[in-house]
C-alpha cells in the first residue's frame, strides 16, 4: 500500500515540477506515509531514550551544497543560432510592409529622416528586361524579398559624444553599452571569486585534511535540524558576510560516510556577499563548474552527487 | 451647413460611420481644422481632415491589400531542406526536454532515498521536520532571473546581516 | 538584383566531410540521390548549385530562402548522428533476432527493427528527395512507409469513401480493412488507371483489364492472391431483387513489392466474360476483391461447384468462408447499357440482352 502510494506521488510530483519550465530541480519531497500511515507507524515507532538519541545523531551530518545560480543566460548554440536567424529570416520575408503613414504624420520632419534611413529598391522601368525577375514594388517595398526597416539614429546616439560611462551616467542620452559576459576574474581564472563563468553554476566546495568536498558540519544540541545545522555551520566557517537562501529544509541526497556515518545534502543559493575562510582547518576553497567539480572530487563522491549538479 | 456647423461635402461612405463619431466629442485639433477649412471655403474635395486622415491611417495599418509580400514559393530542394531543418530542430529540442525530465526524476528518487534513510537514522523529530510541508514559502526578492548580458555590478561582495534587517 | 548578390556573399561554405555522410546507411544505393547534380543542389543549396527541378530561366529568378544554406549543415549533422544511433539499434536487435527461437517473438523484434530503420532515414534529405522524384525502391523499409502514408492519406480515404456511396460493403462482403493498394486498367484504355467508382463505357471494358497489388509490408515466402470481379447488380426476376454473378476469378497470383502487376497468364477459376449490362438496368458495380490466400489452405479448383465457383448466383460470402480468405483490397468500377453492349455481347458470342421497362414495375412480380 506504501509503495503504491509513494509511485502515484512520484507521478503527480514529477508531472508538477517538468511542467514548470524554469524548474530544474527537484526540490520537493512528500513523505511516503505523512498523513495516511502516521497512526499505524507510530505505534511500532519507540521514542529513542536521550543517549540513544545522542548516539544517533552523532552520525547524522548536514552538508551543503551551495550553489551560485547563472548571472546571465546561457551561450547560444551554433544551430540555435542559425535557426534563429532563418526563422528571422522567414518572418522578414513574410511580414506585411510597414506601414509608415500610421506611424509617422505625412510631411513631417520624422517621416522624412525615416525616408532618407531607407534603402530604396530597384525599380522596374518599361522596356528593360530584368534577368532575375521584374521588380514588384508597392508601398516603397520589393515584395519578392525581405523588408529591411532602418530605423533612423537618434543624434545623440549617432555621434560620439563619449559617455559611455563616468560623470554623466544618469543623462537620458548616454549611449547604452552593454557589459562583457566575460569578466575579469574568467581571464585570470580565480576560483574563489563569484563573478566567473556567469552563464553556468558554481557550487562552493572546501578542501579540509587534502580531499575536496562539499562543507559539512555535524549537529549540535539535541533539536537542531538539518537546514540549520547547515547554515550556522556555514557562517562558521565562512563568516557571517553571506546572504543564503535554503531550498528546502528537505535533504537532496545522502552519502554513507566511514563507519556508520551519514551525511545529508541540504541545497542552498548565494544571494549575495562572500565565503572567506575563516577557520584553519580548511584549507582551501573554489566556486565551481560541473565539469570542474569532477576532476576535483572523489570519483564515486562525484558519481553519488552528480544527478544534484546542474549542467547549466 | 447643418446643426453642427458642417459643410455637407461629400466624403468617402466608407469613412462616414467613424466622422459621426468624431462629431460627438469634437477634439480641439479637429475643431481648429474645421474652423479652417469652412472659413477658406476651400472647394478641395479629395482633401481628408485630420481626423480623417488618422481613421484611414488606421484601417490602412490592418488592411493587407497591398502590403502582402509575394508567396514564398520555395523549388523542391529548398523544401526539402526546409523540412529537414525543422524536424532537426524538432528533435532537437526533444533531446534536451527528455534529459531535462529524466533529471527531474533521478532527483526526485534521490530525494526519496535520502528521506528514507533519514527515517531509519534513529532521531525521528529530524525526519518529521525535514518532510514537512514549507507552505507559503518563497523565492527571496535578491534572487535573479538571469539576462543576455550581466549588470553594471556582477557580484555584492560586501554584505552584512544588518542590511537584511533593514529590509 | 543587388540583395541575391549580397545572399550569395553571406554564405559561408560549410564542408560536408565525406564521413560525416557515410552516417547514413550508404550500402543502400536506393537511399542516395543517383544524380550528382541534384544531389549536391540538395546537400549543399541550390545558391550555389543550380536546382535540378528548375528550368534555367526559373532558376535565375528563384530566390533562396536566406538564413537556410546557413542553418542546413547543423540540421543535417543532428539527423544523421540520429540516424547512426538509430542503426546501432537496429543492429543490437538483430543480434537478439539471430538468437530468438519462439516466432511471435521474433515476428515482434523484426517490426520493432523495421520500425527502427525507418526512423533512422526518414529525416533524410536525400529519401524525401527520392520519393518526391518517385525513385523508390519498395523492398527498403522507408519508401514502404512513406508510400502507405502518401497512400492512406488520400487514396485509401477516397476508396473507402466509394465503397460506402456505393453500398459495396456490406452488399457484398460485410466491411474492408485496406492493406493493399489495387489499381485497374484496362487495355483499351491506355496508361489510365481507373479512378474508383468511375462510370465506364463497355468498349472499354470488353477486354480483361490489368491489376496492380501494392503491398506494403514484407511479403511473405510464398504468399499468394485471389481477386474476383462480381456484379452485385444482376437482376433477378423471379425474387424482384438482384443476385451476384462473377464476372472473373484470378487465384493463386503471386506479386513482388517492386513488381506489383498482376501477371496476364496467372491461373483463372473462371473465364473473363465482359460486363454487358442490360437496357435499362441500374448503372451496374463491379467491384474487384483482392484476398491473402491462407498459405495452408489447398488450391482452389477452377470451374469447380464444390469449390463454389460458379458464374451466376455466386455467393460471395460462402465462398470466402470456405478457402479462408482474407480481403485486403478492392476497386469498383460501374457500366450501364450503352450503344457498344451489343457489339460487346456478339464478340463473346452472348445472348441478346433483355429490355427491361423504363420504370420499375408498381406490381411487384
């Protein structure tokens, strides 16, 4: 009957969670028997006595898997970016001519500027043989082909006038430059810095006795939960200087450590601030790519967490 | 001239319906226009008001018979072409939608897995806490949705707990 | 004109590496495009490469799409690394063909292969160019396929339709399932395949006509055919009804997927004898029935009452029933008493038809 119902939820839950586009990852879990079974389980549960209760969560650990979410959107493929461009193609082709009096009034300084921006096509004379077909024009446009509408420069924006950036950032005019997606910290490759590989996500991994890992940090007191055992542990060794947002109080995964130790991923995002080290048991610490992650960790630590690691 | 203080000159019927309108709720462009046009006593008949000239404007912006492009004809390679292009891409994005699902899924049962041992690891209040619903819970106010080019700023390096209190 | 130029300048020439065209299946002759010409017009544009399905006038007026030589190459490089992990597939299953011994499991792998292999060259450029330019070759999987869907979207559709106007099912078998294409000719009526339901002079079809059968599934080791020609419409006086009579029986024909005209010499239960329809009957049907013989059932005698072959009062049903078979196809044809009936008769050496009164009579007989 619990399995049965866990498969039914698994459905309804995964068909919520790819429907939603910008989804993707799994972060809800419902547990198999919260509702129907709490009665009937109970029963055969026995509250644990306080030292088996300390002995047991001694073995628990809470680790977490920070992650630093794209800044920007990811690079365009080479066949994305041709199809896109035929389909422009294709939509200029079809388009119906623009229709230039609704926007601009008749006799008007704008009409002209944008008469002058035109490229005008060839026109069909009588008694001239056109090899490539004679030209059909109407409304100033070749229907045969795409329509190319130039839309005239602002004076402002065409010239020079060098401000770009500095004194006069708040003027209206100042021509819009965009930012390089390839920043400063990509060309002198700086692991622990946020502002790299903007398109993809960097998860925060901590070097402590030569192994790389994710952070993780046992709990403390008898009632602390996961999440929070994941987020004081974080500030205490990264400093309180970090803006974090957990996922879900609900562990992603779980590894079985040495002995009988377990160790359970909470997820978590950076919003802002940073993590510097601040203990001396860590030896080091990197923001890193997927593919950067594999050739750090633990072959089979990587194989366990790799579904959890996004690609983008 | 009637009631209004119009001429009664001819004009297109197909403009008739929307010139009542307009005489309705006179704006003071159209008043000035047609102060102007009775006291010149112009004979121009083709000649539209501005009112007029916007209404036309208007139904020629969504009339499409005369700026329809030529038929896209396309010679039996480029069809076909065209249709490989388009089932490519088709298939393409299935590609990418099929992993996206088969992610989702081997996440779930990650998840389950981990819950599962959580329940058998001996504190059950841990269990009980992490599986219970976070209802009303939401993505916080600083988290980006990313864009083609990245802000002026890249990253806040410099942050303290006291600036998510003032908030 | 100055933009085709500016087209022609934004190219870039993507190379097909030859390796990368080997992904298809290239051992198949059928599935490449035999011209040199139109095969490059087809692979690498036809900006570049004059289109082989245009004159040379239209072809300088043409205008490519633009965008689309830039976009192909990559569209191109996805199908075929598709195709090459489709064929992986297919291979894998021929393997474990190789090793099955129960028949329905093997039956089941070979049409999971077969479907696997029309997947891996359906996206082809070069077999969609094939089979517009009809250079197919129906032993190969996907003209199969796209041949059956070209057929079922349309042919198949109108058949059906006549079928059902006509009240040929259920007057003579209760209902058709259609696997086969048939088509009809007939000798004086040259390279015209009758349309179904089409109204046609006796003249023309005094003669035997021709029979086209396109399967299209692999044909099995030795299947054979029956078609019949009957005429539902035979008036029968003495019930004031009307009986069926066969017009021709054809058995033990035997077809290929590229040969699909039924041999003039195959093995006849009955002589042809042409529609004469008498004066004033209703516009007769003669429907055509092709069936899948049971390849365990005995051969069907000829001219045999006990096999139930028998020119008047045929009942087609029974006969069915009795040699098993299996009706995949048909074709109806209709012919009324016209001025080359008796001419017709006379050739056969028939007896004068009977005239019947214009108007059915109010007393029923």
């Amino acid at each position: 009957m619990s399995m049965n119902c866990r498969q039914i939820r698994l459905g309804q839950a995964l068909g919520r969670i790819s429907r939603s586009y910008y989804s993707t990852e799994a972060t809800s879990h419902i547990p198999s028997s919260t509702t129907s079974s709490l009665s009937t389980e109970q029963g055969s549960y026995v509250a644990p006595s306080p030292e088996q209760l300390a002995e047991s969560r001694s073995k628990i650990r809470a680790g977490l898997i920070l992650s630093r979410t794209p800044i920007v959107t990811p690079e365009v493929k080479p066949f994305e970016e041709s199809y896109y461009n035929y389909q422009q193609e294709l939509e200029r082709r079809l388009m119906w001519t623009f229709p230039k009096s609704f926007y601009f009034k008749k006799g008007s300084m704008a009409e002209h500027k944008f008469n002058l921006a035109q490229k005008k096509p060839i026109q069909s004379v009588k008694g001239v043989f056109y090899e490539r077909g004679i030209p059909d024009i109407k409304l100033g446009r070749e229907r045969r082909f795409k329509q190319e509408v130039v839309i005239p420069l602002a004076e402002e924006e065409g010239a020079d006038s060098g401000s770009a950036n500095g004194a006069d950032i708040d003027s209206v005019a100042r021509r819009i430059m965009p930012e390089p997606r390839i920043t400063e910290a990509d060309k002198s490759n700086d692991v622990a810095s946020l502002s790299r590989k903007l398109d993809r996500t960097l998860y925060l991994i901590i070097k402590q006795q030569k192994t790389w890992k994710f952070p993780s940090f046992s709990l403390e007191g008898d009632v602390e939960l996961l999440h929070e055992a994941a987020e004081r542990g974080l500030r205490q060794i990264g400093g309180t200087g970090m803006n974090t947002w957990t996922v879900s109080s609900t562990p992603t995964a779980v590894i079985a450590g040495t002995g009988s130790i377990k160790e359970f991923f909470i997820k978590s995002h950076i919003l802002a601030g940073q993590f510097s080290a601040i203990k001396s048991e860590i030896e080091d610490f990197a923001w890193l790519t997927k593919e950067e992650l594999k050739e750090k960790f633990d072959k089979q630590y990587y194989e366990t967490l790799e579904p959890v690691i996004s690609e983008q | 001239m009637n009631k209004f203080g119009l001429s009664n000159f001819v004009r297109p019927s197909i403009f008739r319906s929307h010139c009542l309108g307009s005489i309705k709720t006179p704006t003071s462009v159209s008043t000035f226009v047609r102060f102007a046009r009775t006291s010149a006593k112009k004979k121009n008949r083709g000649e539209l008001s501005a009112s007029q000239v916007r209404q036309k404007n208007l139904l020629s912006a969504v009339s499409g018979a005369r700026k329809v492009p030529r038929k896209l004809d396309m010679c039996v390679e480029d069809l076909i072409r065209h249709n490989t292009v388009t089932r490519a891409w088709a298939l393409y994005q299935k590609e990418i939608r099929d992993k996206r699902a088969q992610n989702l899924e081997r996440q779930y049962r990650m998840i389950d897995e981990a819950c599962d041992a959580l329940k058998s690891a001996g504190d059950r209040n841990l269990y009980n806490k992490a599986t219970k619903r976070e209802f009303g819970k939401r993505f916080p106010m600083e988290l980006r949705v990313p864009t083609d080019t990245p802000p002026k700023i890249v990253w806040q390096y410099e942050w303290s707990p006291e600036e998510k209190e003032k908030k | 004109m100055s933009s085709r130029l500016l087209i022609n300048r934004s190219i870039k020439s993507v190379g097909f590496g030859n390796s990368a065209a080997r992904r298809f299946n290239s051992s198949v002759s059928s599935l490449k495009v035999q011209s040199q010409a139109a095969k490059q017009a087809l692979l690498q544009g036809v900006s570049q490469n004059r289109s082989t399905t245009l004159s040379k006038k239209a072809s300088l007026r043409y205008n490519s799409p633009e965008g689309l030589d830039q976009v192909f190459p990559f569209a191109y490089e996805i199908i075929q690394t598709r195709s090459k992990s489709l064929y992986l597939q297919a291979s894998e299953l021929e393997k474990q063909i190789a090793q099955e011994t129960n028949a329905n499991q093997v039956q089941a792998l070979k049409q999971q292969r077969e479907a696997l292999l029309v997947e891996a060259e359906i996206n082809n450029p070069e077999v969609q160019y094939n089979f517009q330019m009809n250079q197919i070759n129906m032993e190969v999987p996907v003209y199969r396929h796209l041949a059956k869907q070209k057929w079922s979207k349309y042919e198949m559709i109108k058949m059906i339709q006549r079928f059902e106007t006509l009240h040929v099912i259920p007057d003579t078998l209760p209902t058709i399932n259609p696997e086969v294409e048939v088509n009809v000719q007939f000798p004086n009526f040259v390279n015209k395949w009758v349309e179904n339901g089409e109204i046609l002079s006796t003249k023309v079809t005094s003669r035997a006509p021709i029979f086209k059968i396109q399967e299209f599934n692999e044909i099995p080791q030795g299947q054979k055919y029956t078609i019949l020609v009957i005429d539902p419409d035979t008036p029968d006086i003495k019930n004031n009804s009307f009986s069926t009579s066969l017009l021709w029986g054809l058995t033990d024909i035997e077809v290929s997927l590229n040969n699909p005209l039924v041999h003039f010499d195959s093995r006849q239960l009955i002589d042809y004898v042409p529609p004469v329809p008498e004066k004033n009957t209703p516009t007769h049907r003669y429907v055509v029935w092709v069936f899948r013989q049971n390849i365990d059932s005995p051969p069907i005698q000829s001219n045999s009452i006990e096999d139930g072959v028998q020119r008047n009062r045929f009942d087609i049903r029974a006969f069915v029933k009795q040699h098993n078979l299996q009706p995949v196809g048909g074709h109806v044809w209709r012919n009324a008493w016209d001025r080359f009936t008796e001419e017709v008769r006379q050739d056969y050496g028939l007896p004068a038809g009977r005239v019947f009164s214009k108007e059915r009579n109010s007393v029923r007989l």
